[in-house]
C-alpha cells in the first residue's frame, strides 16, 4: 500500500545496560527491520517505558543495527559474484587469499562491529580487558567529545522552512484562539544551520 510504518526496537525492560538489555535489542531490532518499519523508535530506552533512555544502550544497539543492515542487504548472487573464472584461475590445492578480487570484495561483504571484540586473549589483556560495556562506554564519550555533524545543505534548509510555514499556517487559528503564539520559522528564531544539523542527528 506505500504506507509508512512505525515501529519499536532497540529497548529493555532491564534496569541497567546488561545482558539482558543486549538481548532484548538484539530480537527486537532484528523483528522491526523484518516487518519493514520506516522508522524505528525507543532505541536506547530502559526500563520498559519511553521515561528512561541510556546512551550506553543507544552505542550498543547501533552495533546490532549495523548487523541487521548487512544482513537485510543479503547476498548477491550474480556471474560476477559466482567468480567462476577465478575458480578456474586458482584450481585444486590453490587460495584465493592473494587474489585481487578477493581484496577488492571482503570489505564489502564483511561485518566489521564497532565495538565487538575478536581479538586473542593476549592482545584482549594488552589492550586493558576491556568488557563490552567499557568500550561501548568509551565509544560514547568519544562522540559526545569529537562528532561534528555535518551542516544541513542549502536545500533542506529551504524544506524545512516551508515545513514550519505550513504548520504555522495551519495551526495559527487554533493557539491564537488559545492565547499562545505560533510557532516562528527558524530564522525568525535565529537557530544556526550548525545547531538544526545537531538536531537532525
């Protein structure tokens, strides 16, 4: 029907990011994405109920919607993706591990997680033995100190001026009649495109 769809995924009922938390984000953003939802909401939230979120949950549920998204992606399979030639190339008791293609496709066909760790035990230990919660907490600190969004373009800009002019035009009997003001547009409040960028975000 071409209808928009709003879902929920990416919360917990648990009282700390644990992993109890980790599953529940897991089957639930997986499900949303399965049913085709257009947007996702309560990715972060505790607790069960929209009073609570965590930014330590939002970082390790964008790791699973990461996961999904690959997988959602599926796998192509074509002429050039079957590589029969280069079967033929490599032969019995060859590897494709030296090959070009194989260098030029594993990055796209592999999930690379963020925060997940693969690593030895040893290189683990050297590294500070960090648990998921830790790097995920680091992880998030990273971005509140170092993320610049990127600016709106001068075209979005320009949609979301006419968005709120419409709004005002269509609400401004009603908070009138309540003795409330409209809405202004955002120049009129003087919200920088920096600052309407960090709120897209």
């Amino acid at each position: 029907m071409g209808l928009p769809v709003w879902s929920t995924a990416g919360g917990t009922d648990s009282k700390v990011v644990d992993e109890q938390a980790a599953i529940e984000s897991a089957i639930s953003i997986l499900f949303a994405a399965l049913s085709g939802g257009d947007l996702t909401h309560d990715v972060g939230f505790i607790e069960g109920s929209s009073m609570n979120g965590s930014l330590q949950m939002a970082v390790m549920s964008d790791v699973v919607m990461s996961f999904v998204k690959r997988l959602l992606r599926g796998i192509e399979v074509d002429p050039e993706t079957l590589a029969s030639k280069v079967i033929h190339e490599v032969g019995p008791g060859g590897h494709f591990l030296s090959t070009d293609r194989t260098l030029n496709c594993f990055k796209r066909e592999f999930w690379f997680p963020r925060l997940l760790d693969s690593s030895r035990r040893e290189e683990w230990q050297a590294g500070g033995a960090r648990s998921m919660e830790k790097r995920g907490q680091v992880y998030m600190e990273d971005i509140l100190k170092n993320h610049r969004p990127a600016s709106l373009t001068a075209r979005a800009q320009e949609q979301i001026e006419v968005i709120l002019a419409n709004d005002e035009s269509r609400y401004a009997p009603q908070t009138q009649a309540k003795g409330r003001r409209p809405s202004a547009s955002l120049r009129s409040k003087g919200v920088s495109n920096e600052r309407c960028s960090a709120a897209a975000t």
